[in-house]
C-alpha cells in the first residue's frame, strides 16, 4: 500500500500516478499498479537523503518515484524484515 504522493514511469512517460488513482478510480487503481509490476524484479532502490525520495527500479526500466510533498506530514514509511522501519519526517528529513 502506498499512502504518498507516487508515479510508475517507463522511459520518458508515466505510467500511472497518484493523482490519476484519486481523480479518477474508476479509471486507475493499484489493479493498474500491478498489472504492470507483477513479476518483475526490483533491480535498484535509490534513497535521495536531501529530501528523501524513494525510487524503486525494476526490470524493464520501470520506475516507482515516492515522493515526499508536505513540510507538516510524513511522507512515507518503509517496514522490511528484523525490525527494519524507515519513515521520513515532516520537511523531508528521514528517521530509522
């Protein structure tokens, strides 16, 4: 689940992003997402510290850009294996 502002983009275009989920659902959803993902591996993870954006690279040179666009809420969490949480701050610092 993905509660930040977000896009998935192959070459120069977008695929499917936030804004198309909220202003259109009948339109666009995670169905969309996953059409797309499903299957292919995560080839890159690039953590932009300075403001903390998230990009997730896959096969195919496909993009998942999390993008933190608030300087009053956090922008996005991140939970893996042995207790892993990652989650950025208001402003776009992080914390762990």
């Amino acid at each position: 689940m993905i509660e930040c502002p977000w896009r998935l983009q192959a070459s120069n275009e977008v695929l499917i992003g936030y804004s198309d989920c909220i202003q259109k659902p009948d339109g666009y959803s995670h169905k969309n997402v996953e059409k797309i993902l499903l299957g292919r591996r995560i080839i890159n993870i690039i953590h932009f510290e300075g403001i903390s954006d998230l990009v997730v690279e896959f096969e195919g040179s496909i993009y998942l850009e999390l993008f933190h666009d608030s300087n009053y809420f956090e922008g996005w969490q991140l939970r893996g294996d042995n207790g892993f949480y990652l989650f950025t701050l208001p402003g776009g610092t992080y914390s762990d």
